[in-house]
RNA sequence: GGCCCGGUAGCUCAGUGGUAGAGCAGUGGACUGAAAAUCCUCGUGUCGGCAGUUCGAUCCUGCCCUGGGCCA
C-alpha cells in the first residue's frame, strides 16, 4: 500500500525526499530499514539525541547489525560535552542528503525531532551560533532580576515577541532577548515556514494510544535490562554531567538523580517511563499539526 | 462472634447538613540558536448499597456489602 505510493513518488519527482516520523517507540526504525531496502535508500537520523557518541542505550540508536548495510548518516556524530544547535542540525543533514543524492540514492529522512525534521522539510532560516556573550549577560540578569523583570525588558524591546511568549518559558524568553539585543530584529520576524525544494514524501506512524505507552513502558524496562545505568555510570566517569544538554536527556538525567541516592530503582524506573510518554504526547503535537503527513 | 478505623475523580487522599476539591496520572496546545529541552490549558464523580431523620444528606441514624486492624 505504503509501496505503490512511494513508488509512484518516485517517479514523478525529480528532488525527492522521503520523510518517516512519529513519537518514540513507535517502529520508525524498522520501516525506515524496510523502505530503504526496497528503495535503495540511505537513512539521515532526525534525532537530537543519537547525534551524541556513547549514548546507545538511552537513545535507542540503531545497532550495526540492525542496519542491514544501509548507511546511516548523522547519528555518533558529536560529543556529549559539544553544544549544538538546530543551525548545525539542518546544515549538517542537507549537506547529508545531498550526498545521499549524488550517490544516486534515495535519501529518507528519519527520525522523531520535529524541529528537526521541519527545519530541513522548510525553508527555515536560521543563523549560525555566534558566541557573543550576550546570552551570559542575560542569564545573569534573569537570575538577579527576575522572571518578570526580564519579561517586561522584552515588552519594551520587542512587544511582538513578548506576545508569543509566556513569561514562564525561560529558555523562549532568554532567546528572544538574545536575538533581538544581537540583531535588533525580532525573533520571529522571519518566521514564514515556506516549502524547501525537496519533493516531500511524509509518512507518520500511528499508533493507538494505549498501546504506544505499553510499548514505552516496556522499551524502559529493556534499557535498564540492557545496562542503562553502567552506561550512565561510564558517561559520568568520563565527565559529562547533567549541566549538558546531552546528559539531561530523558532516562540519564533520572539515572544520574537515582545514583546520588534522591531517587529509589524503582521510582527511576517510573519517572523514565513517565518521562518517555509525556514526552511522545508532545511529538504527537507537534506533527499532529502538519497536515502533509500520511498516517499508516 | 465482639470492638475500632476506612470505603469520595484512573490512583492517593482532603472536605462540607444545602449534590464536592487537591496532588499525581491523563488530556489538548505552544514552539525557528538547549527541542528527549522549555512552557501553557483542562477536574461531574451513582461521595459503597438500601432505608430512615430532615424542607434538604455525600455529611446524622439503622441495616447490609466490602477492605484493614485489635480482641476472642
């Protein structure tokens, strides 16, 4: 079914790209193989955790032996203790699937970030990440002044995006400072999603609700199985801490909170799990918008 | 068999003679330099059952069902 669309895809177009998302644990990693190896078909990962080295188990990354020899591409790409942002996200990845192209293949996009995929599927435009100090200067500011103090510098600078933003959404806040304080223009001033020139092929995979969260709850139960904590131990060992962005990912951060004795096994266990459904509703949110999408 | 304490939202519980409210879970949503991050919204349920008292009972009384504890 999935098949014959595809292929009549292919045929008509010239730029294609074939794009699978869904919330966590819901099987993208096995279509994405079946698919690529009907399609002739290499995998760029749209996912902001497998990015990072070392993390295999908390991530679910992919296993060589699972590949099935189709390549893969931005996935152990960094450092747990390397920043990165979305601007390195999408440039990396096009730059990926432009190679996928030029080896005559078939690039499928694949993962669970929608920010991540979106960046790539829209003419997004982004900035590199300029160290300028500005960000710092902020967040001192916010952390001796206040949530509302910030909000109303905000209001004054930039009413526009203070509209957009909720008071309480600190990371959001500090950001619209930063960009407006650095560039005088607003952050979303340039906020138009226009299609990229890709031919778009997007599939998501539903599944019932119920089911997706058995599915989660055993997924988590299998990471501690598989070494989850020694695996977070030897992150720790290594010098990456919860301050990283990496590190506060779901399932370290917990783990790393049950090894300093704040939390029992099995309360970590629970708030993993927890943590993982919370955080595929949000997924679900997020794409549930896009209306290009063709649930199976 | 007797005595005591419970039975209220999916779970843990609070509460009032004028038909009820918190936490957690869950739901819907926002998102363009941390995105597995960060943030916002949403609480009607035979107040265990039946009968009685009362203008009125989830709250008082009686009986029954049910969970736990103590004494035999």
């Amino acid at each position: 079914m999935i098949n014959k669309q595809i292929e009549s895809f292919l045929q008509e177009s010239s730029n294609p790209l074939i794009v699978i998302l869904g919330p966590t644990a819901s099987g993208k990693t096995d279509l994405s193989i079946k698919l690529a190896q009907r399609f002739s078909g290499e995998i760029v990962s749209a996912d902001s955790r497998q990015i990072y080295k070392y993390m295999d188990i908390g991530t679910s990354k992919i296993k060589d032996t699972e590949r099935k020899g189709i390549a893969h591409y931005m996935i152990d790409i960094i450092d747990p203790g390397t920043e990165f942002s979305v601007y390195d996200y999408r440039e990396m990845a096009i730059s990926c699937i432009d190679k996928v192209k030029w080896k005559g293949r078939t690039p499928f996009l694949v993962g669970g970030t929608g920010l991540y995929i979106d960046t790539v599927i829209y003419n997004y435009s982004l900035s590199p990440c300029v160290v300028t100090g500005v960000r710092d200067k902020l967040e001192e500011e916010y952390k001796n002044k206040g949530a509302k103090y910030m909000y109303d510098k905000l209001r004054s600078l930039d009413p526009f995006a203070a509209r957009k933003i909720h008071p309480n959404n600190y990371h959001h806040l500090i950001r619209a400072l930063e960009v407006y304080i650095s560039t005088g223009r607003s952050k979303f001033g340039q906020s138009k999603k226009d299609k990229s020139g890709y031919d778009l092929f997007l599939v998501g995979i539903n599944i019932d609700r119920d089911n997706l969260y058995e599915r989660i709850n055993r997924r988590v139960e299998n990471m501690f199985d598989d070494g989850l904590v020694e695996e977070t131990k030897k992150l720790v060992g290594m010098g990456y801490s919860t301050n990283l962005s990496s590190m506060s990912s779901i399932g370290y951060k917990e783990i790393i909170a049950m090894l300093g004795g704040e939390i029992s096994e099995q309360e970590c266990l629970l708030l993993i799990q927890k943590k993982t459904r919370n955080y595929a509703k949000r997924q679900l949110t997020w794409f549930r918008k896009n209306k290009d999408i063709i649930w199976i």
